[in-house]
C-alpha cells in the first residue's frame, strides 16, 4: 500500500470536482477547492474521519468495497478507479468484479439526471452508484455486503424492506423481481455468482421458492410504483430503465408521475439528505 501516494491522489480528485458535478449545491462562502471532505464522505457512505485519515496517509488499507465507494463519489475514469486499487495495495477487479463497478459513462449520466432520482445496478440489483436525489429519496443502497448487497435478496429475507411500497403492492414487486432474476438466470446461464443467489434465496424463503416455481419471465424496462417517503408520505413515481450493450448494468431513473408527488418531491429536496434504513425499490 503506497499510502503517501493514495492521500495525495485523494486529495487532488476531491479538489478537482466540483459540488454541482455530483449534483451537490454550490454555497456562495465556499472556501475549500472542489469538494468538502465531508461531502465526500457522504457520497461514499463513510466517515469524514476516515476521510481524514486517508488523505493524510494514516490509514489502514483500505477493503475494495471502500475502494469501490471512494471511485463513485470521486467520479474517477476506469483508468483512475484501477490506479486507485493498485495504490490501496489491491488488483483491481476484473471479470465478475468489473461488473461490481458502476461504468464510469454511466455514473457521468446521473450527474445529468440532476432533477430525477436515479442509480445504476446490477443486473442481480446491486446497487453500484446513486445520484444525489435517489440518495435524498432512498437512503445510502450501495453499503451492504454478502447477500445483502442484492435488492432481490433484501427483499425476500428482511420483512422491513416491504415498507417503502404500500401492503397492496408487495406482490407485483416480488413478482417482478423474481421475473427479471429468471431473465437473468437463464441469460447467464450457470455462471455461478446467479447460481449461488438463486440457491441461497431458496433455502431461505418459502415465499421466493414458491413464486420461483411458475417460471415466469419478464426484464424490467419500465414500472409506476408507489415509494412510501417517512418524511413527505407517498411519491407516485415513474421508473425508466435504461440497459447497457451487454445487459450487466442498468441505469434506473425514477420521475413524479403526478404534481402532488412533484411537490413532495421538491419538499425532499429542500429538506436535504436524511438517514433512512436502506431498502430495495422494488
């Protein structure tokens, strides 16, 4: 681990972007060049103290997830996210890895999107990268680890990921997923990251094995859901998903579908970023 050398690429990446690039306000008394160690801690999920510690070369060594995060907040190129690795000590990811990185035109794209939520997942819906307003609608979705870090997963074995739809609509959503994880199942067929998740929700619930068993297929491109919000109350949304070439990786853009939900919206984001239990959008 070159530690002198990751503080010192850190910290000239922060300084090189801008607040509004990562779809952050700009205040009129900013006196620091580029970003706050704090708002790159934010984007990234972790503490401004290891923020700290990391450009001042104090740090452990940093896990690839961590390494991962510090990419996406940083917005670095696929050329700077792997000198990134190799300075923490690490290869960086390749094959089944690479597709755990949120492609770096892709994470462009969602500093566009500045007035709708999105992210990019997956297609086992991992979530790889948010923007600011999918952040402010959802919570931090790209920081939990074995199976957890599948929304699919999440879904089936945590009861409390149902509260962010309404009771009404559970089935639709785990139909849905269950429906594109078989689109996938058989599109990569016996690659066993698929085969391993499909097993392991098997033997956990009864619910999945029996939803699984109809075989239906069906790849999510577009969906009106219902987000419940615990601050505005429910957000009628539209949700557009947009695939790359190879199917891997998904950008998933989720827009107001009526003006009661464009205000509550709006209400979100003068609010600011809150700190909400991380929970599949189904």
């Amino acid at each position: 681990m070159q530690r002198d050398e990751l503080a010192d690429f850190l910290r000239r990446r922060r300084e090189a972007i801008s607040p509004g690039e990562v779809g952050l306000a700009t205040g009129p008394r900013r006196r620091t060049a580029g970003l706050r160690r704090e708002e790159v801690a934010m984007l990234a999920g972790m503490s401004v103290d290891y923020v700290v510690r990391l450009e001042q070369g104090r740090s452990s060594q940093p896990s690839l997830q961590l390494l991962g995060s510090l990419g996406r907040a940083l917005r670095l190129t696929d050329d700077e996210r792997d000198h990134l690795f190799h300075l923490a000590g690490h290869q960086p990811p390749a094959s089944e890895g690479a597709a755990q990185l949120a492609r770096a035109g892709l994470v462009r794209m969602l500093d566009l999107l500045e007035g709708a939520s999105a992210m990019v997942i997956s297609d086992l819906g991992q979530v790889l990268a948010q923007n600011r307003m999918s952040l402010l609608l959802a919570g931090h979705l790209m920081n939990e680890t074995g199976d957890n870090r599948y929304l699919v997963y999440r879904w089936f074995t945590h009861p409390d990921a149902w509260g962010v739809h309404p009771p009404e609509d559970r089935e639709h959503h785990a139909r849905q997923m269950i429906a594109d994880l078989r689109a996938v199942f058989g599109r990569r067929a016996g690659d066993p990251e698929v085969v391993r998740l499909v097993g392991r929700l098997q033997a956990s619930s009864a619910e999945f094995r029996r939803y699984w068993a109809e075989h239906e297929v069906k790849v999510r491109r577009a969906d009106r859901k219902t987000l419940i919000h615990p601050q505005v109350g429910p957000l009628l949304m539209d949700c557009e998903t947009l695939m790359t070439p190879d199917l891997r990786q998904h950008l998933v853009v989720l827009t107001p579908a009526d003006a009661e939900t464009r205000e509550r919206v709006d209400l979100v984001r003068v609010l600011g970023l809150q700190e909400f239990p991380a929970t599949p959008l189904g």
